[in-house]
C-alpha cells in the first residue's frame, strides 16, 4: 500500500432526534475516521469505521482496539491480517480507506471497477416517520421537490398505522411513488398475512424483511403476491440467500459496513445483478464519508441504480464533510459526492494516533 502513514481520529455528532436502532436508543453517533496519507501525492484518503450499538455486535471500543492490532502490524496491507476475521464495521473502514488512496493516486478518477454499466446519479430513498398526517405533509414536501421513492417502518402490534399511512401515501400519489416497507424481522406470518390482504392493490413495491423467520418468506409470496427484501437475513444468516426463492425477492439492502465490508457487499450486489434483483446501497447513520463512498459504488455498478438507503444524513446534526452529503431534489449526484467525500473538516473530528507505515 501506497501511504507513508495513517492518522486516526475520533467524532462524535449528535443525532437531531433519538434514533432507536433493536430497542437501543441512541443520542449521538460516535465513529472513527482513519486518514492514509499517500507516499507519492501527500493527498490524504479517508475511511470510516462506525459500529452502531443494536446493529453491530462489535462495539466501539472493541473495533477501536482492532484497528490498533491492524496498524500495529508490519505492512499491514499485505500481512493477509485484511483476509482474516476482522470486525465488519473495521474491514468496511480500511477497504474504503484504501480504495479511496488507490483513487487519489490516480488524480481523483475512481478505482471502482463496474461490473457494468455506471450512472451520474443515484435516487435517494427518503424515510418517512410519525403519524398519518404527518407521513403525507413530508411525503408532499418532498415529492414536490423531486423524490419518488419513500420508505415506510412497520411493526407487530401497530399494522394499523403502517396501513392508515399506506392508504394515505398511495391515495395522494398512486403510482407516481415507489413505497418500501420495513419490518424489521417483526410479524408472524399471521399478522404478515392480515396486513398483506388489507394494503391496497399494487401500492408495495416491496416489505424489508417482513418476518421473524426469513424461511417463510416464499410461502407469503405464494399467498400475497408481495415481494419481501432482504437486509438482516444477510449478515444473520446469508447461506438462507440460496434457500429462499428468489422470485419471491425484490432487492437486497447492502449495509457494507454490517454485512462485512465493501469487497463483501460488491459480492451480493453481483449476486442481486445475476438474480435480477435490486441491490439497494443502506448506511448504518454513518459520516458522509461513508455515503459519498456508497453513493459512487452504487451509481459504478449500474446504469440504473435503485434508489439508496442513504436518506440517514438527515438524523446528523451535522456532517464530517466540507461541504455536507445531501441532496435538494432526491437525487444523489455521484461524482461530485464522491470528490467532496473525501474533503473532511479536521476541526470537527479529535485526533487520537499517528501510524508511520
Ligand atoms: O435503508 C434505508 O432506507 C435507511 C437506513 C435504515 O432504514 C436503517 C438503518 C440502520 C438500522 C435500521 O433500523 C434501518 C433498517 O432496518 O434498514
Ligand atoms: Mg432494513
């Protein structure tokens, strides 16, 4: 590898509002940014590394200490410790760091190979939140700026409110918008099957993981006719990838930093072009470090990239960048994210070591 040393630093932002991530309620994202610094262009390329309590096992001081063993090593790029069994959120973090390095070498034109085709811009997936009224008055504002791809969360107990929104989506712009559905591995095939007959004809696009066993998602396709997607399944359990059928499956959500790094959600968004699925590029409310970063992958890998999972910017106060990840119009431009991605505001992250390499 091409650095002549690696600087670590810490942040930490506060989120606007209390994110709850599998019942862990979070006041602030808390990360670390490792900088490479290049031997031949003293350019500095940048990688993230943020495990988010509920969603990764590791936690931040675990993967802060691996981090260390890794540099601690001799050449650590070629010592096969990348081959080992290393954190997914650390993994993710030294891959997009050293990805970003090869880029910065080669004047700033990406290093991403495209499987085929690549894209100028990605569609952005915007979550909506809250009660009925509220879903439309966010949904409206942001239609009207551009955005037709939104996402719904819907959980066991409170089916009701998922439909009361989805009727009220789907009445205001029929099939103007593409609407997602998230339960999170929360319903029964029961209360799944229930929800299913009562939504509106054609108004789902898909539901991410509908179930608590992802085995039964053939069966409700059979039953509804509704396409499931697959987010936890695939770090929980991916040999299920090969079980469940997929026509019963819409898309993939690829979390790189969850599902094990950039090398490993390249290999399922293959999977997903082969299976002639969606492969839906997701953040864990990570930097937009990491978002520009997925941004370029998502828009290398397709001439139509799905609409992306990156619509997490939102819950930071603020972002890492110069100038901040984001989008007016629901539309990711891919170059200019990726070149910004990589102009990170020192003065907001705390410098912890320096690595001679
Ligand atoms: O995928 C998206 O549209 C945004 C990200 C997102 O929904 C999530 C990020 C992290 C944790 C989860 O609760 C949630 C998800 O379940 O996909
Ligand atoms: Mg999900």
């Amino acid at each position: 590898m091409r650095a002549s040393h690696v600087t670590l630093y810490r942040y930490s932002i506060p989120f606007t509002e209390p994110v709850t991530v599998k019942g862990v309620r979070l006041l602030q994202r808390e990360g670390i940014i490792i900088g490479l610094t290049s031997r031949e262009s003293s350019r500095v390329a940048y990688g993230e590394i943020a495990p988010l309590p509920g969603l990764h096992r590791e936690l931040f001081q675990s993967a802060e200490a691996q981090l260390i063993e890794v540099l601690a090593k001799h050449n650590f790029a070629a010592s096969g410790i990348m081959q080992e069994q290393l954190y997914p959120s650390v993994r993710t973090g030294l891959e997009m760091a050293m990805i970003n390095l090869e880029t910065a070498d080669k004047g700033g034109r990406s290093a991403f190979s495209p499987l085929s085709g690549s894209a100028k811009q990605v569609p952005l997936n915007a979550l909506l939140f809250g009660d009925t009224a509220k879903i439309i008055e966010r949904a409206e504002l942001l239609f009207n700026v551009g955005y037709r791809t939104f996402k719904l969360k819907i959980t066991a107990g409170k089916t009701d409110d998922a439909l009361r929104s989805l009727e009220a989506l789907h009445r205001t712009f029929g099939r103007q918008i593409e609407l997602r559905l998230d339960a999170n591995q929360s319903l029964m095939m029961d209360e799944a099957l229930d929800f299913a007959r009562s939504a509106p004809a054609g108004s789902i696009e898909y539901i991410e993981e509908p179930l608590q066993d992802a085995e039964l998602i053939g069966e409700f396709h059979a039953k509804t006719g509704l396409y499931s997607a697959l987010d936890e399944t695939l770090w929980q359990k991916p040999e299920m990838l090969s079980h469940i059928p997929v026509a019963a499956l819409k898309a993939l959500i690829l979390k790189p930093n969850r599902l094990g790094g950039i090398s490993v959600a390249l290999h399922f968004a293959r999977y997903a072009q082969e299976n002639r699925l969606k492969a839906v590029f997701s953040s864990a409310f990570e930097s937009g470090v990491s978002l520009s970063f997925y941004t370029m992958l998502a828009a290398s890998l397709s001439t139509e990239p799905a609409a992306c999972g990156l619509d997490t910017f939102r819950y930071l106060e603020y972002d890492l960048l110069e100038s901040p990840f984001g989008t007016e119009n629901g539309v990711l431009d891919a170059e200019a994210l990726y070149l910004g991605g990589q102009k990170v505001n020192e003065h907001l992250l705390k410098r912890t070591s320096l690595w001679t390499l």
